[in-house]
C-alpha cells in the first residue's frame, strides 16, 4: 500500500497460504494452534518470572510523573537544543558510515558465506553494547558514539540492500551484452529498487534517531543523558519536556528529512559535533591483545591454561544462565503481549474500521508510543515499579504493541472490502481479522527478533538480564568477561532470528 516504510511494509506483507512447521497443512485451525500455544506459554511464564512490584509505593511515584507531563520546564532550553543537534548528527552521520560500508558489502553478500556470518554477529550485537566497546578505545567522544551505530547498521544495511537487488527483476540485466560482472549488475538492477532503498534508509534514520538518545545513558552528550539526569534527581517536569522534544523530533523526522534535505543534513551534522577523540593505535591494540582476552590467557599459553579456562568459564555460568533465560523469558512474554495489545489497537487506528476524531486522535497516541525508544519507556517504569523484569517487559510489550498495531492497520486498510460488508465488531471479528491474521502471526515473529535484541541491553538500567551483567562487567572494568558475555547475547539473538525465520517461512 503507498505510503507503508520500512521492512515490513503493507507491500512487503503477504497473506499466507499456509502454515506447519511440519507437513504444510493449510488450515485455520493451525493458526489457532499456534496462538494458543504462544498463550498456554505466556501464562506459564507469568507465574514463574520475576515480575514483583518492588517499589513501596508506585503509585505515589506514578501520580509525580504524572504532575511532571502536564507541567513541563522547558527552562534548559538552550542545553537541550545542543543535545537535540547532538542527537539527531548522530543518527544522521551514523546511518550515513552505515550506509556507505552496508551497500560496499552488498555487492558481495550473496557470494561470501563468511561475510554474511560475521554481518549477522555484528548486526545482532545492540547499538548500546558497541558504544561501551568503543567508549574503550576512543574515550568519550562523538566518534564512539557514531561508530555504535555506523557498525551493526552497516551489517543491516548490506543484508537488506542485497536482497532488495537479489528480488529485482532480472529483465534488465538479461537485455544487456554482457550480463556478468558487478558493474552489469549496478546498472540493470540497482536503479530498479532506489525508491525501496530511500525508504528503508528513512526507516533506519528513524532507529538511529531512538538508538542516538540512549546512548546519552552512557555518558554521550545525546538527549538521554538529560533525560537520565532528570529521571534520578525525581525532576519530572525537566524529564518530561525531554521526552516532548524527541517525540516532537521522531515525529517529525519523515516530514523534513528526505530527498536532498538528507544529504544537507549530513552535510551539516558533520560540523555539529566535536570530531575530538582519544583514539591512539597503542589503544586498540591493548584491547585486543590484552583486555578482552580471557584472564586465565593474559600471561600466555602457561602450562594448565585449558583447566584454567575451564575454571573461568565455570565461574561465568551463573551469570550467563540467569541472563539468558531472563532474556527468553522477557522477550518471549514481551512478544506475546505486544500481540495482543497490536490486535486491540490496530482497529483504532485503521481507517476502515474507526473513523472522525476518535482516529486521529488513536494515531497521535500510537505515534508517540511507537517514537519513544523501549529503553526509555523501561527506564521510567524502573522507577515505577523498581528493579524487577516487569518494568523491561511493560516497555518492550508498549512500544512493540504500538509498532505492530501501526503496520497491521496499514494492511487491514489496503484490504478490498464490499460496499455491503458488516460494521464495528462484525467487520473487525469476520471480515478483517481473519484475512490478515496469517500476516499478523508474521510480523509478530518478525518483532521478537527485535525484542530480543532489545531485552539484553535493558540490564544496563538496572534489568537483570544479560546486559546486566555486561555493564557490570564494563564497570570493573573485566572487559573480557563483558566481551564474551556480549557474544553470547550476539549468539542468543542470532538463534532467536534463525527459529523467528523458519517459522515465519512456514506462514508464508
């Protein structure tokens, strides 16, 4: 449908004719299944999670935050106006390395298996973890900052720009003389899916923007290092004109950055920020050789190095086993809840099935919730409801919820329906819900990669998942028990994307 962005746009989104995960058999009762299967497990897990409300009296807490979103101070203005340009030259000069290194690589990515295994590593590895890797080695700056984004969304970038090329039509490069080589395929193919690039890049700019102010949660000068510093000093007026600001800016980023005005920005981010860093040779070097190599290793391959190591490793267990399955349990539950509320939010918003007032309205709510970043959202209801998984739960279930909503209801309004077809709930139960469920069931698999991505890196707020561990890991500075349990998050996140694909292949 004209109008959709992103990766999963109502164009991109077909109905599906079919669903096991065995045999193929096609039949209603199949989606049924699988949905109460997802249920029967959800509620299985509420019970068994540690979704205790920790915080003596949350409600007094809620009712101050409250008194803060209708009085907002605005009286920083002049500091957050630098931490808005900040911000937004981050995400722009980020998703611009990114992009420039991601459509290099997708050249190559069908051919290489290596360069696609070390793209999915690097592309599962969250913003926020590769901003305190680099913090490492470039100090403090703005190029740790851009590079936390400009790596993993160039790994994206190549994945998704090659198979963008990989489903053109291949019309064009066959009329050609010569239909071998790289510059055959730049020429005949390339030019056919621009219009679906410029519209992922406008997505990803999107990413960049909620990923550039979380990275102020780690001491870059972006609008989450003011959102964080109010948070914890109880200033809920000067957190909630922050978080006016980014809504207003991710809100209306879709509006002003496109076409020629992208590239002015970049042009003009490049002289926002401070270029000055830390980075010396001898830096990354000791990183490499030294810091992130296990401590048994530091002295070299001594003898009974292997028992060593077991040892070590041992020792890391119970940290690796409560945060992967705190991990699993969030972002499973996360998944399922965001489903619902996507179902019981996407009639709202859907102008087939709402209508007047009521929708826009709908759609200014959605579109607030879906631009504020989960780890904003978690990091508010931490205070809330204390350090339990429920406040990264809440979070991820909200804004995935709103996303999913947003996309389902762009589809169900490019659905033909008869002029004599049903209204309200009968329209909604028997007429749009049925044909769209299928493309439902595969985008919410779609989003669990995404969550779980997510999951991991709410532990540096205090959520004990597995960037729990990481963080602290990085604050005693024992960077290579953080690097491994980061790979391990990596590797969690890449068998979360296998399972979500093979799943979603069987939907269709």
């Amino acid at each position: 449908m004209p109008g959709a962005k992103g990766p999963f746009s109502s164009s991109n989104i077909k109905l599906p004719k079919s669903f096991s995960l065995s045999n193929g058999i096609t039949t209603a009762a199949n989606y049924k299944k699988l949905s109460l299967l997802l249920l029967a497990l959800a509620v299985a897990l509420v019970f068994v999670s540690d979704l205790t409300v920790i915080h003596s009296d949350p409600w007094f807490e809620l009712q101050r935050m409250l008194i803060g979103v209708v009085t907002p101070d605005f009286s920083q203005i002049d500091q957050l106006g630098f931490s808005i340009l900040t911000t937004l030259a981050f995400a722009i000069l980020g998703v611009a390395g990114g992009l420039l290194l991601g459509f290099l690589l997708a050249l190559y990515y069908p051919q290489s298996a290596l360069l696609r295994t070390i793209c999915a590593l690097t592309r599962s590895v969250h913003e926020l973890f590769w901003g305190l890797i680099l913090i490492q080695i470039f100090g403090l700056s703005s190029p740790a900052g851009l590079l936390a984004i400009a790596i993993p969304y160039s790994c994206t970038f190549a994945k998704v720009f090659a198979e963008q090329i990989e489903h053109a039509s291949n019309q064009p490069l066959n009329a050609l003389a010569s239909s071998h080589g790289l510059a055959a395929q730049l020429y005949a193919k390339v030019p056919l899916v621009c219009q679906q690039m410029k519209s992922y890049i406008l997505y990803r700019t999107e990413c960049a923007l909620r990923a550039s102010a979380i990275l102020g949660f780690i001491g870059l000068p972006t609008l989450g290092f003011h959102l964080e510093t109010a948070l914890s000093h109880g200033d809920y007026s000067t957190a909630a004109a922050v978080l006016y600001l980014f809504v207003l800016l991710a809100g209306s980023l879709r509006w002003w950055l496109r076409g020629w005005s992208w590239l002015l920005a970049v042009v003009v981010s490049s002289f926002t920020i401070s270029w000055e860093h830390h980075f010396q040779l001898r830096f990354l070097w000791r990183f490499v050789s030294q810091d992130i190599v296990p401590a048994p290793l530091k002295n070299g391959w001594v003898d009974g190095w292997p028992q060593a190591l077991l040892d070590w490793l041992i020792s890391l267990l119970p940290q690796i086993s409560d945060g992967v399955l705190n991990n699993l349990q969030v972002g499973f539950l996360a998944m399922v809840f965001s489903g619902s509320i996507g179902l019981i939010a996407f009639p709202l918003v859907a102008d087939n099935l709402n209508s007047g007032k009521k929708l826009w309205l709908s759609r200014l709510l959605l579109l607030i919730v879906r631009s504020l970043p989960e780890f904003l959202l978690a990091f508010v209801l931490l205070i809330v409801f204390g350090p339990s998984l429920l406040p990264g739960l809440l979070a991820l279930a909200i804004h995935n919820g709103a996303v999913i909503a947003y996309m389902v209801a762009r589809y169900s309004e490019g659905l033909h329906l008869r002029d004599d077809a049903s209204r309200g709930g009968y329209l909604y139960f028997y007429e749009v819900l049925p044909r769209l469920y299928g493309s439902f069931l595969a985008f919410l698999f779609y989003r669990w990669e995404v969550i779980m991505r997510e999951t991991a890196v709410l532990g540096v707020i205090g959520i004990p998942t597995l960037g729990f561990y990481i963080d602290s890991a990085f604050e005693e500075f024992r960077l290579d028990r953080a690097f491994l349990l980061v790979f391990i998050s990596a590797l969690l996140n890449l068998l979360v994307d296998q399972f979500s694909r093979r799943v979603r292949s069987r939907l269709g």
